[in-house]
C-alpha cells in the first residue's frame, strides 16, 4: 500500500476543484495507510479485530463509490466545462 500510494502521490499529487482530486486523496490515503500497516502493525491488527463487520461494510461501500466516481469520470464522455 505504500509503495501504490507512494507512486500515485508522485504522479498525480493534482489540488484543483473537480474530480481528480479524489486520486490524490486516494494516494494520499494509500501512503498514510501503509505507513500504519509498517510502523504500528499489532495495534493496528488489534483495532481491526475489535472493528464490527457492519463498519467494514460501509467503508467497503464508500471505497466502492468513490471508485465508480473516478472510473466513470475517468472513461466516461468529456462534457464541457459548466460556469
């Protein structure tokens, strides 16, 4: 996850107000996460095992639709830009 998040970040570390900040969030989300994962891997085990599993699957949810977003914008048809 660090390494995928790291890579995004590089390529698209992209601030404007529209859509495609979702993909460096997701980086950015990506490369916090597997920073955790590395430095406090037994707490974090700890707090997913705690986590109930209606938790899991709103967040399952969330990632899913913020992933549609970005594939449907992404190769979806280019509309000009509304003012």
């Amino acid at each position: 996850m660090f390494v995928a998040g790291l890579a995004v970040v590089r390529a698209h570390n992209v601030w404007e107000k529209n859509w495609t900040v979702l993909i460096t969030l997701a980086g950015w989300f990506l490369l916090l996460l597997g920073l955790l994962r590395m430095f406090v891997a037994s707490q974090y085990q700890q707090a997913i095992q705690r986590t109930n599993s209606i938790t899991f699957m709103v967040l399952e949810g969330c990632l899913f639709l913020v992933a549609l977003t970005i594939t449907f914008k992404a190769y979806g048809p280019d509309l000009p830009p509304t003012e």
